[in-house]
C-alpha cells in the first residue's frame, strides 16, 4: 500500500505552544513539537547548516566544545499561514520564516516512533515514494 503525503486535518497549536499534529488521510497520525518544526526548518540556509553539522531535520544544535550554553527561548510561530495545498509557512519568534513545510516534507520527517524506527532501518519513511 502507497502513502500519500496528504492531510486529512491539521491543527497548529500556537495559543498553546505545544506544537502541531496532523491526522493523514490514511489514517496515520503525526505530532511535531514548535522546537523540532523549527529545528527541522526545510530552507536551504537551514539545510547547509545541518549537513555542515552532520544533523538531520529535526536534530537540535550539537552543543560547541568548551562554550556555555546560553539562554534560548523555546520556538514559537509568530505567524502560520497556508501555502496553497502544498504545505504550511511558519514565522518563528526568532524572525526566521523562510521555510515551507510541505506535506511531503512533514510526512517524510515524521517524529512518531514507528516512522523513525523504520527510517533507522534504511527502510522508505512513510509517505515517501518507491523510485
């Protein structure tokens, strides 16, 4: 059976800053935290700095040797807007909104614990296409 990277209902928590959880059509259902959809920002700025660093989408900042951590407050969407059916755009407290999330993307990067057991095992992620 094909997964498709289509929502059936999307919820983005922002009063609440607990995150966004998504019910897929098929039936799967998705839960991402503010910090990891931030941590997991699809831009390419983003995505140079997470291959630089050797972390996947979702991976937060490896700590610097030797630096004290510093203060960071938690990520939290200013603004989230639709970007026609394709995915979602977030405006994150820190004035970063260059990233959009598409459903693909989201799916893809699923953060349930069955989904990264099976992209561990080198198997296709849900709603990831055969080539």
């Amino acid at each position: 059976m094909e997964v498709v990277a289509d929502p059936k209902s999307v919820k983005v928590n922002k009063t609440t800053g607990s995150g966004m959880d998504i019910e897929w059509k098929d039936g799967h259902r998705s839960s991402y935290s503010f910090v990891f959809l931030r941590d997991a920002c699809p831009c390419a700025l983003c995505q140079e700095e997470r291959d630089k660093d050797g972390r996947q989408p979702g991976d937060p900042l490896k700590p610097v040797a030797g630096t004290l951590p510093i203060f960071k407050a938690l990520a939290r969407p200013t603004e989230v807007e639709p970007v026609g059916k394709y995915g979602i755009r977030f405006t994150w407290n820190d004035g970063h909104q260059h990233g959009i999330y598409s459903w693909e993307f989201l799916r893809e990067h699923c953060p349930c614990p069955e989904c990264k057991a099976q992209r561990l095992m080198g198997a296709a992620p849900s709603g990831s296409k055969p080539n």
